[in-house]
C-alpha cells in the first residue's frame, strides 16, 4: 500500500478514480474521495481535494464540480462521446478480420475510454453475432510488417494463398515469392487489402491471404504510377477487390436506382436524366464481380456501351444459363 507522504501518487489515484467513476449523472464528493484515497493508504483532507483538483484542471482535464445537494466533483468533456464508442465497438464486431478473441479484448480497451457506467451500456450492447471471423491473429502483425515496409520505402517478399477444397491456405505458383512494392492498405467488404506494385501494374492482395513477410533492402518503385493515385476512386471500380481491365462504360438505369449508383460511384458522377431513365458514364473493372453486380440488380439496369462489354456480359449470362439446362 502507497505511503501516506506520497501526495504526487495520491493525485494519480484520484484522478483515476474520476475517470472510471464519474460523469454528469454519478458525482464524487470531497468526503468520498477522502475516504477512497484513505482506502489505498493516503491521509487526505478537504484542502488536499480541493489542490488536486486545481491540478488536474491545470493539467487539462475537465474536472467539474456539480452544486447541490446530491453534488460533487465529475469529469464533463472526454476524448470519446459515447455515441463514438459504440461505433467504434460496432466496428470492431463487423469485421470479419478480427478473431473472436482479439474481438472481446478490444471492446474491453474501448470500454477503458469511458467510465464504468457508460462501460456497462457498451457492454450491453455487445452482441457477438454469428459473423465469420478469422481464426488466427497474423494479420494484426501483417499489417504491421506491411506499414513498417511503406514507412521504410522497402519493396517486400512474400507468398500469396488460395483457400484449397481442404479448407487449407495453400502457397500459390507452387509457394515462388512475390516481390511486390507497397503503397497503401484499404478495407473493402470487410478485408484488408494491400495496395501494391509488380511487375509494372498496381495490383492488390488480400492480407489475410499474405503468407511469410519479409522485408528487403530494395528500394520500392512505382512512385509515380502512385503519385496522384486516388484510393477511393479505385476502390468504386474495382468491385469486390477483383482484379480485370478498366474500361469506362456507359449505363441505362432506372430512376429508382438513383441511390445505388450515388453510393456505388460517388456524387461526383454526372447522371443525364430523361422521362423514363437517366444514363450515367463510370469507370469499372470489367470482371465476372462486375457482371454479379448488374445482374443483381436487374433488368432496371442495362449496359449501353462499349459494345465489346455488352458482349461479354451477354457471354457471361450464357454461361451461366447454359449450367441449369
């Protein structure tokens, strides 16, 4: 237990027990504190309360003092709202990257952030779904070795995975190294990707896929395929992170659509609107996920031009047909 002398680590103690304890509606009093630091061995007085708070109020933290008779001393403003917290808890659940474990350990972390009482709502509002997680935790030290590489300006190794009929991750090109420069990290449909350059083309990777990490002592190229390299434009094109060529193509949609193409495209695109539909030009990656997706949505949606597109769209519905005659 502290010595009763020692003031510096009774103000810790104090200031600790404000902010797990307190907010607007749950206050400490001059004389609860006195006994709380009385309870881990410090001789406390009225004067002691009033000088620690000055303290920590000079030092910046929004200690208040609440009139009344149910009064006393609280902490008002935090880093975190609650309201952020349970974002930042409903994220963490989301995503599919996270273990189960890792999962509870950083809704415990995120419930530090608040005192005991908020803590209890984030609690409550903990509902482990039966999402699909990730049953290893080597991501977490992938994306590390992968910023450690882009900070560095080094070029890595590695050996990329498939998922094989066994539910095993197997080396592809038969385990041969990937020698790929890394630019940047981005989360799409609930994965990590890593955004690279090899062999004279910006790829991407699944992280979870990235096996055996290395860093070398080779500088990274493709700085200026990266220089105005617009993260959130690739992301719009490129659908489920599915690699094709980049065609811009030419779409008829319906006016209900409005919506899907704004959250799909951004609000930047510009729509041409007659009586019955509007047409709008994007860029995508043509692909079997970029068929996927127009055919979801229907016959609300055609594909106008290039014709080459629509030919190969049309190929693709065949194929498809042609596996339930």
């Amino acid at each position: 237990m502290a010595g009763a002398g020692n003031h510096k680590l009774a103000l810790l103690y104090m200031m600790r027990e404000l902010l797990e304890k307190t907010d607007d509606d749950h206050t400490l009093n001059a004389s609860e504190l006195i006994d709380i630091l009385g309870s881990y061995g410090f001789k406390a007085d009225r004067r002691t309360i009033y000088s620690n708070v000055e303290i920590l109020q000079d030092f910046g933290i929004d200690v208040l003092m609440a009139e009344g008779n149910n009064g006393g001393y609280y902490i008002g403003s935090r880093d975190f709202e609650l309201p952020e917290l349970k974002l930042l808890v409903d994220a963490v659940q989301s995503s599919k990257f996270i273990t189960a474990k890792k999962t509870q350990e950083l809704i415990a972390k995120i419930e530090k952030l608040t005192n005991v009482q908020k803590a209890r709502e984030l609690n409550r509002s903990v509902v482990i779904l039966g999402r699909m997680k990730a049953g290893n935790e080597t991501i977490y030290y992938n994306v590390d070795g992968l910023h450690t590489a882009m900070n560095a300006d080094r070029q890595i190794t590695f050996q990329y995975a498939e998922w094989s009929a066994q539910k095993k991750l197997v080396p592809k090109r038969g385990g041969a190294l990937y020698q790929v420069s890394p630019w940047a990290l981005t989360w799409d449909d609930e994965n990590y990707y890593l955004i690279g350059f090899e062999e004279g083309r910006i790829r991407h990777y699944r992280v979870d896929k990235m096996m055996n990490i290395l860093m070398t002592d080779k500088k990274r190229v493709g700085k200026e395929q990266f220089k105005d390299f617009d993260l959130a434009a690739f992301s719009k094109k490129t659908f489920g992170m599915f690699g094709g060529r980049e065609e811009t193509v030419t779409l008829r949609c319906d006016h209900s659509l409005t919506g899907v193409i704004l959250d799909r495209f951004g609000k930047e695109v510009m729509m041409i609107p007659d009586k019955e539909a509007f047409t709008v030009r994007v860029s995508v990656t043509v692909s079997p996920q970029f068929f996927g997706w127009v055919t979801g949505i229907g016959p609300q949606l055609e594909i106008i031009s290039p014709e080459s597109v629509r030919e190969e769209y049309s190929d693709y519905l065949e194929s498809v047909l042609n596996q339930y005659e």
